[in-house]
C-alpha cells in the first residue's frame, strides 16, 4: 500500500482526501454468470481436490492472489460456499446468481468502518425482500417464503455470525510479507569416458575366465593335497615293511631252538604275506576309484 504524505496540503491545493477516498475499495469483479457457474460444479463433481475447483472459479471472477491476500481468499471461501449451499438446496441459476450477488454486496459493505451491525441486517432485507413472491419465478431468480427462511438461515451463520471478523478484514489494512527466492542452477557437463570401461560381452568374459581359473586352482589344491597324502601312505608302509623286514632278518639269523620257535616264525611269516597281498590289491582298488572320480569329473565340467 502507498504511505501517504504527512506534509498538509498548501492553500489553492487541492484538498486533502477525506477518510472516505482513503477506505478500501472493493475490488473489481467478474460477473458470476451459468457458464461460470457450470464448470464450477463440474470441477466440484470430478476433479478431488477442492483447490483446483477454487482456483479456477477465482480466476473465472478475476479474483487475483487467492492464497496470499486474505481478502481475496476469503472471498473466494465465501463464494465457494455460497454456490454449495445453492446447489444442495435444489435452486435454479438465476436464483443461485441471485444469493451470489445479495452475498457480494453483503461483503462489499463490510469496507466501511461505518457500516454497522443493523445496517448490514437493513441491507440485507432490502436485497432479498424484493425478490420474494407468493408465487415466484425460480427461472427469474425469485424466492418463495421456504426459500427465503433457507437464504437468511445461511447468513445468519456464514456471514452475520461473523460480522465483526468480515468487518475487520475488509476494513483495516494488511500487512504482506514478500519473500525472494534465489535459484541456483549448476551447468551439468557431460561424464568423463571411464578408462577401464568394459563392455557386457568384455565383463562376461572376464567373468567366465576367473571362475575358470578358481575352478583349475582348486583342482589343483586337491590334486596336491591327495599327492602329499599319497607320498605320506607310501612313506609309512615303507617304514612298516623296513620294520617288518628287520624284524624277519633278526628273526632269520636266529635259529628256531624248540617248536614253539618255529610255529612262531612260520605264523609271522604268513601274516607278512597275507598282509602284503592285502596292500596290493587295496592299492589296486584305489586307483581305479580315482581313475573313476577323475573321469565323472570330466563329465560334469562337459555339462
């Protein structure tokens, strides 16, 4: 709002406003006509959100800044409801446009200070009393006496219940705080090309040739591990048959003195036989089982 100058006007000015030029004005209006009024209903009837409903209707009217300026919202509100009563109450548009407008006016007097509570009741009957009839025309935006109890009971809660409050907002000046914000957009640049990159076929490759190789080392391990383990089974046999074989050499170099001796020898001596063709053929069975696991294994890798 303009601040206005406090230095009083010289002699021959003009005159200095009086505190009716410096009373808020109403603000400028649209007609609310039945094409305004059936895609404000239409919205209501499809679309979820009321917003959108309120908006549309506020810029139909040219009402400006609905969710910044009190005034303006509150109007917007007024009317929103105003329409809402309408329709729930079955009236044509002419007598929807009708309430409309009494409702305008009724806000409009709120902009002067001087406009009391039994004014506003005085305004309201003279707006609404002459379009009462016995037999009314509902095209032509008349009321009958029901419709006329419906309309008061609405603004005695919507708006005379509230008249201080309306009063106040159209009346008193409103503070507005204005906020600036600063964006700041960064220029993109394009992604570097990763040197080590590697395409899909490159990465399954890749992929393939480490399980290859994991695979191949723990074929090895294992191949190393039954090698150590065979050389350790190896050693130790040798180590039982040079035992075994000391043994038969002293036993050898000593003469059997009675029979017992000899039935002594001759059993050592059938079990070192029987022990060593035992041997034989259990190294024989372990090489064809390994010989069978190596040749399964090939099968499985094959698959």
């Amino acid at each position: 709002m303009a601040e206005e100058d406090p230095t009083p006007p010289a002699d021959g000015d003009v005159d200095a406003p009086t505190e009716e030029d410096t009373e808020a004005k109403p603000p400028p209006m649209e007609p609310l006509t039945p094409e305004i009024l059936t895609a404000f209903y239409t919205n209501l009837d499809t679309v979820e959100d009321p917003d959108v409903a309120s908006d549309d209707l506020a810029t139909a009217l040219g009402v400006p800044d609905r969710t910044t300026d009190s005034r303006n919202g509150s109007r917007v509100d007024f009317i929103f409801n105003t329409l809402d009563f309408a329709r729930d109450a079955g009236y044509t548009p002419a007598q929807t446009i009708a309430v409309h407008d009494i409702g305008q006016a009724m806000l409009n007097a709120c902009v002067s200070t001087a406009t009391s509570f039994a004014d506003a009741e005085a305004l309201f009957q003279s707006l609404l009393l002459p379009k009462v009839s016995a037999e009314p025309d509902r095209e032509g935006g008349q009321f009958s006496v029901t419709d006329v109890k419906a309309v008061s009971d609405y603004f005695a809660k919507g708006f005379f219940q509230h008249f201080n409050l309306w009063r106040f907002v159209y009346s008193e000046p409103q503070e507005l705080d204005s906020h600036q914000t600063l964006v700041r957009l960064e220029t993109a640049f394009p992604a570097r090309v990763l040197p080590d990159f590697l395409t899909e076929e490159a990465d399954d490759a890749r992929r393939v040739k480490e399980a290859e190789e994991a695979e191949a080392a723990r074929v090895a391990a294992e191949e190393e591990a039954a090698a150590a383990a065979e050389a350790e089974r190896l050693r130790l046999i040798e180590e039982e048959d040079a035992r075994v074989k000391a043994e038969e050499a002293e036993y050898a170099r000593r003469k059997p003195a009675t029979l017992a001796d000899a039935v002594e020898h001759a059993v050592k001596t059938a079990l070192a036989q029987e022990r060593g063709a035992l041997e034989a053929e259990y190294a024989t069975r372990e090489k064809q089982l390994r010989e069978k696991i190596a040749v399964l294994e090939q099968q499985m890798k094959a698959k």
